[in-house]
C-alpha cells in the first residue's frame, strides 16, 4: 500500500485497543480505575468482568468519551483518543437501557444518529435499512419501541450503534434487562453478529457465564485493577489469583504453610500436596489452590481421611440439581488450614442419583495430586 492516505484509512479502520496507565480518580476521592494497562486485538470480543464498583464501566465510558481520564493514554487503531469527541474516535456506545426513543419507530431510531451527523435522508434510511435487515427486523421496522419485545428492542439498539461503522462498539450490560431463556438466546446472537462484523466488542457485566460464553478475552477486575487477562478458558481453568478462582466460581480455594518441598510437590500442613512448579515457593511460606469442584470425588466412607492427602471432611449442608450435574455443598471440619470454609463438588447428575447424599451426612472430598493448581498470586482481597 503506497498511497500514504490510504495507510492512514487503514490504520483508522483498525479496532485494536491499547489502555496505557489508566486512572480515574472522582473529586472525593474515590480511584474508580487504578494503573490499569490493557490490550484488545482488532476484532476481538472482549469482556470487562467483576463486581458493581470495581471499575469496569468507568473503563467503558472512557474508552467512548464520557468520561476522561486522570491520567494515562488510550490508543484505538494506534491513535491516541484522548481530548477526541465520542464521534470521533470510531466506537459506538450499546447502553444497558437501550436507550430507544419512544416516539420513533425502529427505522427512525437507527437513522437518528446519522442525521446528526449531517447525512441527507436517502442516504441515512438507505443505511438504516441495510442493519435492519442484517439484524433482522425487516417486517418491525415502521413499529415504535413499545410495540417490540425485549429482544426486539435489543437488536433495535444494536442496529443503531453499528449503522455508524465503528471500529469499535462498546456495550455495557447489554443483557442485564432480559429473562433467562432470552439472555441466552441474545448472547448468542451477539457473538454471530460480532463474527459477521468483524470489529472489536468491548462488553461489560457482572455475569461469569456471560462472559466465558462470548468472549476470546476476559479481563477479570477487583478494585478498579485488572486480577487477570486471558481466554475464557485459561479464566475459567487456570485462575493466577485466589481472587479469580472465587469469582468465577468454578474452584474451591484452598492453603497450607509449606512444611516440605521434594521433586517439585510442596506438602502443606501435612494434609495437602501440590505440584507448585515454581523456584519462588519456600518452606515456612503460606501457598494458595484451587481444585476445580468437577474433579472432587465424595465417599462415604470416613476412616482414611486422618491420614489422606488431598482430601477434606465435611457436612452436606447444601444439594442443588443443576440438570447435568448436582452441586453438593459441605462445611468443612477444621483439618489442616480449612476449618469452617464451605467445599463444593460437582457430582454426575446419575452418580449422585444412584447414591444420594442427605443434608448433614458426613463426606469425605478427594482430589488427584494432579488436580490442584497453585495460585501464584495471594489472595489479596476478598470478594464483596
């Protein structure tokens, strides 16, 4: 590519984004968004993951232009945005409320963004007309907004953000205001179309399956810092904190002092054994894990646990059918370091029918040595 105003159009039309010590402090005080530094690969679908207040909407408003920065840099396309307008720095902004005006009918609404920035009427309804049929809302496109279903509305909302061409489109819970059956139909589809369109998606919620479900990186946050940055199943299966392998729920989190290391396995407590694979670990030192709760085995039979490694005792004070599989809750007994924490198994829906366990029934939860991931960062804070 020689012509130099051609490379420029082309590196405009990226959506890669590059988030350079970014803070974000409020004038009482509060730091909504602490040193955070980030990457986001044109064409990805990114998600912003963690708790009411640990930052991840402040982000996104930043990234759009709502709100500045107290200091760092944000890069989209290779090209710092900041002092931009929100219209000027090629992203669309997809909001919670949707945000659809009540008197215009679908059509309307999505060409509304185009008549604001000047584009004469054939042109902008010629445009409005091409998203809403790759959304397709061709047989509602004359309805208003209260004649539409909630997932209507949804794909009205999108058709709006995306008639503009961004390179990047921004959606801040997108999914929160449907029901069940809906939210997962809509995730769906909000993936197909993220794969048709082929621009960056930077999405935030609160909601852990949401998030492994659509996104290629999930960006976990906690205090307005980012805990961990990978895919949605290095997330999932390989948390690198205490904090991640809660949150995401899939883990119990357990830890020992080191009392030996031998062959690359630190025994902790006497009670637990893990394969730490690092040089860093030390004797005496306390040491995090995580045991995912579909690799725990419950018996019944309780007279080996004294002298088992990688097993704990406990109470059932919870059973839930999930469908495929039971969740079985137990308050564990005090052993080795995890006296009082509560101990998930996941248990195949035929194998628990097959020998039911009652609330208050003693077990014993075992795990393969090869099963218990060492955390390489402490469990810093604790989730709200």
């Amino acid at each position: 590519m020689s012509d130099p105003a051609a490379r420029r159009r082309a590196v405009t039309a990226r959506g890669d984004i590059e988030l350079a010590g970014l803070y974000k402090r409020f004038a009482d005080g509060t730091v909504a968004v602490n040193g955070v530094n980030l990457k986001i690969e044109h064409g990805q679908y990114c998600c912003l993951l963690g708790p009411s207040g640990c930052g991840k909407t402040t982000i996104l408003r930043m990234i759009a232009g709502h709100e500045t920065p107290s200091e760092g840099e944000i890069l989209i396309g290779g090209d710092n945005v900041l002092g931009k307008a929100p219209q000027q720095r090629g992203t669309a902004m997809m909001f919670q409320s949707y945000a659809l005006f009540p008197h215009l009918t679908v059509r309307d609404n999505i060409a509304f963004s185009l008549r604001v920035r000047g584009l004469p009427k054939s042109e902008r309804y010629r445009e409005a007309d091409r998203v809403i049929e790759q959304v397709q809302l061709g047989t509602l496109a004359n309805r208003l907004p209260a004649q539409l279903s909630g997932g209507q509305q949804q794909r009205a909302a999108l058709a709006r953000a995306i008639v503009t061409k961004p390179r990047v489109l921004l959606l801040d819970e997108p999914l929160s205001a449907l029901d069940e059956f809906l939210r997962l139909q809509m995730r769906s589809e909000l993936r197909n179309m993220q794969k048709q369109l082929g621009i960056t998606f930077v999405h935030v919620t609160h909601t852990q399956l949401e998030a492994v479900a659509v996104a290629d990186q999930v960006v976990v946050m906690n205090k307005g810092r980012i805990e961990q940055s990978a895919s949605a199943r290095a997330i999932y299966a390989e948390p690198r904190s205490a904090y991640v392998a809660r949150f995401m729920g899939g883990q119990n989190v357990l830890s020992g002092r080191v009392e030996t290391l031998a062959g690359g396995v630190a025994t902790l407590g006497g009670a637990f054994a893990v394969r730490h694979g690092s040089a860093g670990v030390l004797v005496g030192q306390e040491l995090h894990f995580a045991v995912r709760r579909d690799r725990v085995r419950l018996e019944r039979t309780i007279e080996a646990a004294a002298s088992s490694v990688n097993a704990v005792t406990g109470l059932v004070h919870a059973v839930e059918y999930q469908g495929t599989y039971v969740k079985v809750a137990l308050k564990l007994e005090a052993r080795g370091t995890s006296g009082g924490e509560e101990f998930v198994a996941y248990v195949d829906e035929d194998a628990f029918f097959r020998a039911p366990l009652g609330l208050g029934e003693r077990v014993i939860g075992r795990w393969d040595l090869d099963e218990a991931l060492p955390l390489a960062e402490p469990d810093r804070v604790a989730i709200e």
